[in-house]
C-alpha cells in the first residue's frame, strides 16, 4: 500500500537553483515480485555485477534495498534495515518470501511534484525514510532516490554553486576595480569635463547598488545552504585544511555531546584525541590526500556509540556526514548471541533427550510422532524408529482416546497441560494397567503459531500405591486423634504448635490453621504459657516423657489436665517435637474437694458432738441448782434472787446453743412426724415482711396444692429459714430482693451424677435466693463450718449456717449454693418426702416422651451438657450441643427449620444467653426457648431485659421436670 505526498511546487521557490530529480533518481532500481524467496532478495541487494538476465531490472551495484513491483504497480519494499530485525526476531531468512515480510505501506514522490533535491530531501527528512520511489501520474514506478545520493547530488551541486558565487563576487570585484580605475580618469578629467561629473556619479551609485545586491544573493544562498543541513536527519560537520570545525549541525551537537560554541574553531583532533587511534583519523586524512569520498563504520567509546560514516573532500577541508548505529549494532550483537545460545540449547536438548530418566517426545499438530527418546520407546513396547511418523492412535490405541483431546486443547489454546494422570496400558507390558503422569507443552514459532507438542512421560504406578498407603495410615492416625476425648497437641522445640486434634480446637475456639504457628503465649495468659514452656524444656532435657498436672485457663474458668508429654526424635537422635496428651481431671477433682469437705464436715460435727456432750454435762447440774435454789433459800432477798434467774437464763442459752451443735453434728435426738412446708413458709413471710427493713422486697412462691409432705420437726425447719432468711438479709444492707420458693422435685440418676451428696428419690426443694453481695470462691467452701463468720466481732456467733447443714443432713436431705459476687446468692434445701404422699401423687408427675422432636442445648459445662444429652435421647429425642452462644447461632441457623425447642444456660463466656436469645428471637420471633440457669433471680433479669422465653429450668433440674416443661412448651400453639 503506497502513501502519496502532495507537495507545493512553490514551497522552496526561495532557494538556490537545486539539481533536479534527473540527477539523483536510478532508473534501474532493483525490483523483485512478491513471491520472490527472501534470501534471493537479500543476495540481489548485496551483490556486484549479477546475473542480467535473472534481474533485467538491476542495475547490478550494491543496494540497501529492493523494491516489490507487481505487473508494473510498486506493492512494497524490503531494507537491510528490515532484514536485521527479522534476523533479531529469530524468523527463519530462508523459509520467507519477500510478501511476508515487505513494508507494504510505501511514501512515494509523483514525478510531476518533485522540483529538486531539496524537495525530496525534506519529504524524506519527514517521514523518516532513506529510499524513496518516484511514480508518473498513473502510478508506474519510474526509479528511486536514495538518501545517499541525493545528499552527495546536493554537496556536488552545493560545491559547483559555492565555486560559480565565489567566481561571482571575484568577476564583481574585477569589475569594481576597473570602475574605480575609470572614475579615477574621470575625475582626473572633472575640470574639463564638469558636465559630466553628475553622469559618473550615478554609473558609481549603480555599481555600488550591483555590489549589495550580489552580496544579499551571497548570504541568501549561505543561509538556504544552512537550512538544509539544519534540517536533515544526519548528523554534518565542516571541517577547513587546518582540521578546524567551520560548521555543525544540531544533530551533530547532539550526538557529539557538544555546543556548536565549544567546537567552531576547533582542532578535531584535540577536541577528541581519542579518535586519532581509530578509523577516524586515518580515513579523514586519506581522503583528504586522495581527494576521494570514503565511507567506514567505527565504534568511538567515549561517547559508547557505533556510527556510519560518509566523508567528501572540499576545496577548503573536509564535509563529514555520519549517523548512529549503535541499535543496528546492538541487534547484530544479539543475533550472534542468540544463535550461540540456541547451538548450545540444541546440544542441551540432545543430551537431555539421550540421558533423561524420563519419556520424551515431540509430536506435531497432525499428532505423529517426529522426535522420542530411548526410555520413552521402551515405556511403549516399540523402537524409536518404529514410532517416527506413526500417529498417537496407532501407537497407543489403548488411551488414544483419552490423549487426544489433550492433544487438541494445547495446540488450539497454546497453553501448557501440566502433570495430567492417565492410566492405561502399553505394547510393552499388555493387559497390566500402569499409572502415568503426563505433561504436555506447546511448541510456538515466533509468531505464535503452534508447531507441535512436547511431551515429558513418567510412571507413577509404585508412587500411586506408596501414596494410598500413606494416606490410608494418615486417615487412620487423624481418625484416632480427632475422636480422642484427650486434647492431643504437637509443638516444635521453640513452642510452636505444629498440630492439635478437634478437642484441642473445640476447648480453645480456634481451627487447626490458626493455631499452627503459634506460642502458648498467643493462646493462654502469661502464668499459663511459661508453666506450660517449663514443663516442654522438662520433656526436651530428659528426652523422655514425663506426666504433669496442669492448670489450664478456658472461657468456663480454670481446668485440671493430667498431662502426659513425650518427646519426638528425628533420624540424627535429635529431639525436634514435643508430644502431648492431656485429660480434663476438673470434675473428678471438684468430687475430691466435695468428698474432703464432706469428711471435713464429718470430722467437724463429731468435734461438735463430743463439746456439746461434755457442755450439756457442765450445765445441767448449773441449771439445776439454779432452780433449786429459791426453793432451797426462801428467805434470799431480791438481788440473790435476780442473781440466780440471770445464772438460770444464761444456763439456758447454753443449752441452746448446745443443741444448735448436736444439730450440726446429727448427734441430737429429733422427734420427725409429717409436716406440710407451705404453712411454715407462710409463717416465715409473714415474720420477715414484718421485721426486715422495707428496703427489702419479699417474693415467695407457695403452691396452693399438690405439695407434697415431709418427715421432720417444725422447729428445726422453722430455725433452718430463719437462719438463711436473715443471712440474706445482712447480704443486703442497702436493699434488694429476697425469694422464696417451694416446689416439689424428683432426683434422678441424672441429677445424683451432678452433686455427690444427693440420692435418687423425691423431696421438697426450698430456695431462698438474694440480690445481695456474694459470696467470694475461697470462701464459699468454709460457710457451713461451725464458728466461721465473716461478720463483725458480736454480730455473729458463725454457727447459723453450721446448724443448717446439720439439722438438712439429720433429716436425710441436702443443701446446694450458687453464688456470684456482687449478684447474690442462692441456697436449695432439699428434704425428702413422705413416701405416702408421693405415692398418691406419684401419677402427676409421669414422664413425658418425645417424637424425635430435634432440641439444641447450648450450656458451657460439658457434665451437664453431655448429660442432659443423653437423657433426652434415652426418652426419644434428637440433641444438638453447642458449648457457647456462639456455637449455638451457628448450629440454629444450619437446623432453623427442624429445631423444635432451645435449651438456653444464661450465664455462659464469649456470648452469654441474654445476648443470644435476643439474637435468636431477631431471626426467628416464633423460636421457642427454655431459659436455664443456676441462680434463680436469673428469671427475674430474664423480665427485666423485656426477654419472653417459654420456661425457666433452674440448675440442676431432673430429668422428670426436664421432659415435662419440654412437652408443655411443645404443645402451646
């Protein structure tokens, strides 16, 4: 595709007379068709003399290009230029044509536009082109000009031009003198001839008139010359007979690293002595002696640049054209470095083909075999030769079919298959399937297109086998760690764990990956980690294992794990992991503490009894006399007699208190008969409300029926609840919130396995909660220990709490406390039932069973989770557990849809109950929940928050009430 330029004929109209197009254009360029093979064309260009007859066109001199001419009509051009990028670009000289890789878009010059030289040197200055082609109006070619020749046309005709001005101003100035020569007659005649003086004059104006003008047309020529040069693409400098700069284009400057002001007047060679040793000076001065044009390419290293040289000798010096070359070099430099690496690739690639452990082959797009290495031939069963030429299907038609589309997706995406695993079998072993791991890799040329495929093939049947093996082992060793009820951990010897089972990620509340890298500092507060740091070091200095107790902070409080820890050695002997098995021992010693205790108390009230014994010893015979002796003395006066009544009240207080001890100690004779709780209960309210400070709310919640009866003395129960009545109200002293509750309750196994002194069988609970201080853990064991008090010297004797403990337990029932500081307090009192009330109303209280209904338990204590668990599926219900609020979202949102019933503990870490709850009843408001909690004012926060829930169960409950508030909740609408 030729671009034409229009040009305004009388754009340069100004300059000097120009050679024409006649002087520059060759007539006979060099011409090829386009179907002419690249190398011929190359060959053409650089040829000397040449065949006439094979290229009529040529004019057989070295060219640097040739033009593409189809039936007369010029369609391209191809330069040396062009040629070495192709050759850099890696494309193959002698597979090409001269169409694949012409400049199809050509700028050529209409004969009829073209005025002179200059006139093609500006169009080609512009597009940036060294070869331009004339064409007639009709678009024939009719030669092409050179930027080379027109330059040299230019310098001739510059220098022709240059020598008719100087011949000029000398034939001016000849003329001049001989003027002068003649005025000077004149004038010499003036006298005689004055008439004519006026007459000379104006033929001396004249002349000096001609002279300016001549020197205007002299500097207009200078300076058309100038713009020329300014305005050519190659750099130009003049040099005169003493090697002085006289001139310097700006390309020059720019390329010489030189103001024009640092080299006009110059010497070259000391404005750059390192050219001297060089081409430079040598070919400059043949030229000059020999009156010749030379050309040379040279590279000058100070300013790290190839240059193509063109020097013509003048009349006055030197004219020196030169251009940078320096990327041409470059690329040239490259070419010669790339075919040395793809020799030396090529030598490697036959190595690798002949010593690889591996199958090799090439195949083409047409999936035939063209190149395939020794060890892949035997893989197959056939010769390497056997294979050359033979297709995919024929050599292995037993996964030809699996391979093929393989095959046809990496030729048609160019992209790589990468370790594809095929099993089949081969001509060498038939009938046995074998495993193979494949990878297929494209093979492009330059321009992206797809020659064929390599392929690299290695058996992996033994690997295969070794791998299910491992992972079958690996999948067992899991197996048994993540459904081991011990938390099982692997830490290196800088403490990071390496890996932990389920139980470990359930307790801490964090997956397997995000433990992995971490420290027991990241985990656990600082006590616990450097406890658990001393013991690893223990294990890694005894390279043994060794089995610890350690306390461990969890969100429900502090455990007790048993833990075995042992090292692991790697093949050196070296010890590099740590190993650890630990078992939660919390509960078992929380029944320890609540056996030591019992024994405490035991050994406490037989203390008791035996003080007692010997008091009621020391007072009975004081109290005797005491009585007897106004009888004895009837005439004592009034004082002795107040004496004596003071001894006799105070002996009777002693005896009280006695029997407040052999209350404690079980040790006093107790008459028992049925007694009905609710009378008592409304006695004590009606004492409380009347004596307590008004700051104090009483609630009591006494059933009006159906309670049931129990053994036991009235004064004894009436002491118990006065005694946890007026503790709750010292708990209190600034107001608050004092309940009262009777209930019956029925202690099944469940229950019993949740509190060490409890028994299966029915009672009567009473409870009697505050909203008062608290009680503080390290004292909460001590409370029913006789004389312990935390009161204020005579506000206390420390025995209400002991004689409560004493007259329950006398009774054959027992006491439970729940407290929290700054929250209250909770006491239950539980005496057993008269078997023959409970047997009449033994049928209202039936067990309620289930119909596979699915219920949620979400409570932090694992005993009672687990437990509850267990009674629900016993009696037909399906259970889902979560240990936290948290656990207990994500569970009711997988399940909404099947989840019948929600058991709710209040008081949990991470996300109490209140909080979950109110979530759960944003998401779904029809959610029906059973609040739990061990406190029983817990029900009154429920109401205080404005939180409905369907029941509230207090700790611990039994399985009986359980199954019963479920089966009311399910059947409200």
């Amino acid at each position: 595709m030729a671009s034409e330029i229009q040009i305004n004929p009388t754009a340069y109209s100004l300059f000097l007379e120009m050679p024409g197009l006649e002087h520059i254009i060759d007539c006979f360029p060099l011409t090829v068709t386009p179907d002419t093979p690249l190398v011929d064309a190359i060959a053409l260009m650089s040829q000397i003399g040449g065949n006439s007859e094979l290229f009529p066109n040529s004019n057989l001199e070295r060219s640097s290009c040739v033009l593409v001419v189809d039936e007369s009509q010029l369609v391209g051009i191809v330069t040396e230029h062009d040629v070495v990028k192709l050759t850099a670009r890696g494309v193959d000289l002698g597979r090409a044509t001269v169409a694949e890789v012409m400049t199809q878009k050509i700028i050529i010059l209409k004969q009829s536009q073209a005025e002179d030289v200059f006139t093609v040197l500006s169009l080609m200055r512009q597009q940036q082109i060294r070869h331009l082609p004339i064409v007639d109006d009709q678009g024939k070619l009719l030669g092409l000009v050179s930027s080379d020749h027109a330059i040299a046309a230019l310098q001739q005709q510059l220098e022709q031009q240059t020598a008719e001005l100087r011949q000029a101003t000398e034939d001016i100035e000849r003329r001049v003198q001989e003027r002068t020569t003649e005025l000077c007659q004149v004038n010499a005649q003036l006298q005689q001839e004055i008439e004519h003086r006026k007459q000379a004059e104006q033929e001396r104006q004249q002349l000096l008139i001609q002279e300016q003008v001549a020197r205007a047309e002299a500097e207009a020529a200078k300076n058309r010359i100038f713009n020329i040069l300014e305005s050519i693409t190659n750099c130009f400098f003049a040099l005169d007979s003493e090697w002085r700069f006289t001139y310097v284009n700006q390309q020059a400057t720019r390329i010489l690293q030189r103001t024009p002001d640092q080299l006009i007047g110059r010497n070259v060679w000391e404005e750059f002595p390192e050219a001297i040793p060089l081409t430079f000076y040598r070919e400059y001065h043949r030229a000059v002696a020999q009156q010749l044009n030379v050309e040379f390419e040279e590279f000058y290293p100070p300013l790290n640049i190839w240059v193509e040289v063109h020097a013509y000798p003048t009349v006055d010096g030197l004219s020196v054209y030169f251009q940078d070359i320096t990327e041409r070099k470059q690329a040239e430099a490259a070419l010669r470095q790339s075919e040395e690496t793809a020799r030396r690739q090529l030598a490697e690639i036959e190595a690798i083909y002949a010593t690889a452990p591996i199958g090799l082959c090439f195949i083409d797009t047409e999936l035939r075999f063209v190149r395939i290495n020794e060890q892949l031939a035997e893989i197959n069963g056939l010769s390497v030769s056997q294979h050359i030429g033979r297709t995919l299907r024929e050599v292995l038609p037993d996964c030809s079919e699996e391979l093929e589309p393989l095959y046809h997706q990496v030729i048609q995406s160019r992209l790589p298959i990468l370790n594809y695993e095929i099993q089949c079998t081969t001509f060498a072993q038939p009938g046995i399937e074998r495993d193979w791991l494949i990878s297929l890799y494209p093979l492009k040329e330059t321009d992206e297109q797809v020659l064929g495929v390599n392929v690299m093939v290695q058996e992996i049947s033994d690997l295969k086998k070794a791998e299910a093996a491992l992972r079958q082992n690996q999948q067992q060793l899991e197996a048994i760690i993540n459904n081991s009820t011990a938390v099982i951990y692997l830490k290196d010897i800088q403490g990071r764990y390496l890996l932990v089972n389920h139980q470990y990620e359930s307790l801490c509340h964090l997956t397997n990956e995000q433990i992995q890298g971490k420290t027991d500092y990241e985990i656990f507060n600082q006590k616990a980690a450097e406890a658990f740091w001393a013991n690893d070091q223990k294990v890694i200095a005894a390279k043994s294992s060794i089995t610890f107790e350690e306390m461990v902070p969890l969100d429900d409080g502090t455990h007790t794990y048993i833990a075995v820890k042992f090292p692991l050695f790697n093949t050196a002997g070296e010890v590099y992991a740590v190993c650890g098995i630990s078992t939660d021992i919390t509960e078992k010693k929380q029944l320890e503490a609540q056996f030591l205790r019992a024994q405490r108390l035991e050994s406490l009230g037989t203390l008791a009894s035996g003080i007692a014994h010997d008091l009621n010893n020391i007072l009975s015979p004081i109290l005797v006399v005491a009585q007897l002796l106004p009888f004895k003395l009837p005439n004592l006066n009034e004082q002795n007699r107040e004496l004596l009544t003071i001894l006799e009240n105070n002996s009777k207080r002693g005896a009280e208190l006695v029997k407040q001890i052999l209350s404690f100690a079980g040790g006093a004779e107790v008459k028992k008969f049925p007694l009905q709780l609710k009378h008592l209960l409304k006695e004590i309210r009606q004492i409380v409300t009347s004596t307590f400070p008004k700051s104090i709310e009483i609630r009591t919640h006494i059933p009006t029926q159906n309670l049931w009866v129990v053994s036991a003395e009235p004064t004894q129960i009436h002491q118990v609840l006065m005694n946890l009545c007026v503790n709750a109200r010292d708990a209190m002293p600034n107001g608050g919130t004092l309940s009262m509750i009777v209930e019956n309750f029925c202690v099944d196994e469940n229950y019993a396995r949740m509190n060490l002194e409890a028994k299966q069988g029915y009672y009567v609970l009473i409870t009697v909660s505050d909203t008062g201080c608290g009680i503080p853990p390290e004292l909460l064991e001590r409370i029913f220990e006789p004389f312990f008090t935390t009161k204020e010297p005579g506000k206390g004797t420390g025995l209400g709490l002991s004689t409560v403990i004493g007259i329950i337990k006398n009774l054959g029932g027992f006491v439970e406390v729940y407290s929290e500081v700054g929250k209250g307090s909770q006491f239950k009192v539980y005496l057993p039932a008269c078997e023959t009330a409970v047997t009449e109303e033994n049928n209202d209280f039936e067990i309620s069973e289930g119909n596979g209904e699915l219920i949620l338990i979400v409570d932090d204590e694992a005993s009672i989770r687990e437990a509850t668990k267990t009674s629900l599926e016993n009696h037909n219900y399906k259970v889902l557990t979560a240990n936290d609020g948290i656990d207990g979202l994500a569970l009711y949102i997988q399940y909404k849809n099947e989840i019948s019933i929600v058991l709710m503990d209040i008081q949990m870490p991470a996300m109490n109950g209140l909080t979950t709850i109110r979530i759960l009843q944003k998401s779904n408001p029809s959610v029906k929940i059973i609040a739990i909690s061990g406190i029983a004012s817990n029900q009154k926060l429920l109401e205080t928050n404005d939180i409905c829930v369907q029941a509230f169960l207090s700790k611990p409950y039994t399985i009986k009430k359980l199954l019963n508030t479920i089966a009311d909740v399910l059947s409200r609408t």
